[in-house]
C-alpha cells in the first residue's frame, strides 16, 4: 500500500478559560464611633462635679478597710436601671 500524502486535519481548540484578574486591595481604614452611652460618659469625665477628688476616694478605702462602709442597694439598683434605660444620669 503506497500513501501519497498524508494531509493533516488538525482541529485545534481554544480551551475555555476563564481570565483571572488581580484584585486590587484596597487600602482599607480603620474607623471608631463612639456609642450614646460613650460620648455621655466622655461629658462626666470632663464635668468638675463628677471628678473624683483624692480625698474621697481615700475617705471611701478606709470605710471599706474598717468596715464601716455602707451601700444603699436600693438606690445602687435605681441608678443601675436609670442607666440601662438611657435616663440622665
């Protein structure tokens, strides 16, 4: 058997691909936004009247060392539920 010529059918496929860009990242920033409750504890901190002087607060250690130290729970609890509810403190 003699072949002449052999002619090449060649089917070439394109596969399907899909092109994958680089993502760009962005540069993302850090941002912090104070609650209600914040900012109103922001102002008591900067209040006169809501600053703590060091004489109380050694007035109040040595009640608690003697043990003479006495809390209102009652009025602890009221202003614990004032608070929760978002009334002036």
């Amino acid at each position: 058997m003699k072949i002449d010529g052999v002619k090449h059918n060649v089917i070439m496929y394109k596969k399907n691909t899909v092109k994958i860009e680089p993502k760009v990242n962005a540069v993302k920033k850090d941002t912090v936004e104070l609650s209600r409750e914040g900012k109103k504890l922001s102002e008591l901190s900067l209040n006169d009247n809501s600053v703590n002087s060091k004489e109380k607060i050694e007035a109040i250690k040595n009640k608690v060392l003697q043990g003479t130290y006495k809390v209102d729970s009652k009025l602890t609890a009221k202003r614990i539920i004032d608070i929760m509810k978002g009334r002036d403190v």
